[in-house]
C-alpha cells in the first residue's frame, strides 16, 4: 500500500524509462515489516507496470528517529535531472530531492539505494546548506540546480561531472518564508534566465532574480506604487510563466504579471 505524504503537492515524476518516483511512506501490513507507527519515508521508484512492483527506492537510515521527531523526508518533492555525465565518461541518471531533515538527497535513479542501518547507500548527500526542511521542490535550469527551503535565501547548485556543488554558487538576499518556494524558470533558450518564486507573507509576493546571480533581484510584485501588483497570499504556489506572462494562484482566483502596454 503507497500512503502518499505532504509531498502530494507535488505529483508523481516519470522518466523516459517509464519510472515513477515520488516521496511516500511505504507500510506493508501483509509482511508487517514496519508499524504504523514506523512507517518508513521512502523515495520510491515504481516500475510502470501492473500491480504493485517497485524497482527500487531510498530509504534513510535514521528514518525511524526522524518519523517520530517529525524531521522526515516525505515533505519535499523529487526532481529528475537530464542525464550528466561523469568525469569518468559515464551517463548518469539521477534524481535530487529534499525534506524537513534539511539534508539534500542525490540518488542515482537506476540504483537508489534502498535501507541499510549503518550507512546511506546514496550517490551523493549534502548536509549543511539548507536553513530549514523543504516542504516544496527544487527546479533545474542549465546546469543548476535552485533550492528555496522554509526561512531560507533561493539557493543556486551547479551540476559539474554529474555531482552536485556541495554549496551555493549564489543566492538571494530575500528569504523564504514556511513552506518555502518552488522556483519556476523562464529563458530564451539557455540564455536571459528568470528564476521566478512566490513569497508566502502577510500578502503574497512574486519575486524574479537573475538565474546565474540570485543576489540580483530583477523583480517584485510589492516594487509598484499605491499596492499595484500585490496579491492575495497563498501557500504552496508556483508560478507558471508562459505567451510572455506569469500566472499566480491566489485563494479567490489568478494574478497575472506581464509587460504593461
């Protein structure tokens, strides 16, 4: 039985190998490996097939601690990266995610892992740079990874060899409020990257930073005189750019942001 987590606000990602992965807790009563009350947080892959057959997935090793603490890792959303290549000339296929533990999880999608009690069987884990847990996801754009965690700055990882930058490239001075921000990226191509977050707050605010230098603010919705652009706050909103205009959930309805003619 998959019980889905607060990571339901993000929905299942799937690969071009017909994989499904999403954070989740994964209790099997018939075998009663775990209690309810341990339900192990996992980072499932799902084979696309009939029934109920999983390839594989991460499973932390702490997990029980971090289940009763509340600091799991079923609260942020998975992101697939396109295939890297290694320093060793080998294409890797990974999927990078976050949760409450602040830790930053790189797994390789075709062997993530699974448990083992004394160590993480992982490709790559981050400890350190995330302020706060991550109740949202993580977005790519040439090369880089961008993390807005709870009470966090917008934080930039570059993907160098297929491993990710242990820290920063660059960040934003704006914080991020509970539950923190999935970024959206909007270019022209690879080049003239708008990284766009929504900042949940007494009112709403839509902020826009330079892609390859966070401390560069293009951009925010409270910048316009007499309140022009504020919005109605909301949570978990991530902006959708498209036809030259941004889109912005609001509890009564969509902010839209554009070029004034």
């Amino acid at each position: 039985m998959l019980v889905l987590t607060e990571a339901t606000i993000d929905p299942f990602l799937c690969d071009a190998a017909r994989q499904h992965f999403a954070p989740c807790l994964w209790h099997d009563p018939e075998r009663q490996r775990i209690s309810r009350q341990q339900q192990l947080r996992q980072l499932l892959r799902e084979a696309v097939v009939f029934g109920d057959a999983r390839a594989g997935g991460l499973t932390p090793l702490n997990t029980v601690s971090e289940s009763n603490g509340d600091v799991d890792f079923g609260s942020g959303g998975p992101l697939l990266l396109p295939d890297v290549v290694a320093a060793s000339g080998t294409a890797r296929h990974l999927a990078v995610g976050a949760g409450k533990d602040q830790n930053i999880y790189v797994v390789d999608r075709d062997n993530m892992g699974k448990f083992n009690s004394t160590a993480n069987n992982i490709y790559q884990e981050i400890t350190g740079q995330l302020a706060d847990g991550m109740w949202s996801k993580p977005s790519y754009f040439n090369n880089t990874v961008y993390f807005a965690a709870v009470t966090d700055a917008l934080k930039a990882f570059p993907v160098t060899s297929a491993m990710l930058a242990t820290s920063p490239s660059s960040q934003s001075t704006v914080h991020f409020g509970y539950p923190g921000a999935t970024p959206t990226i909007s270019a022209n191509g690879a080049t003239n990257g708008i990284v766009w977050a929504v900042e949940n707050n007494t009112t709403g605010v839509l902020h826009a930073f330079n892609a390859t230098n966070l401390a560069s603010e293009l951009y925010n919705s409270n910048q316009a005189a007499n309140s022009r652009d504020q919005f109605a706050d909301n949570k978990y909103i991530t902006p959708v750019v498209t036809n030259g205009k941004v889109y912005v959930g609001t509890p009564h309805g969509v902010a839209v942001f554009g070029l004034l003619p």
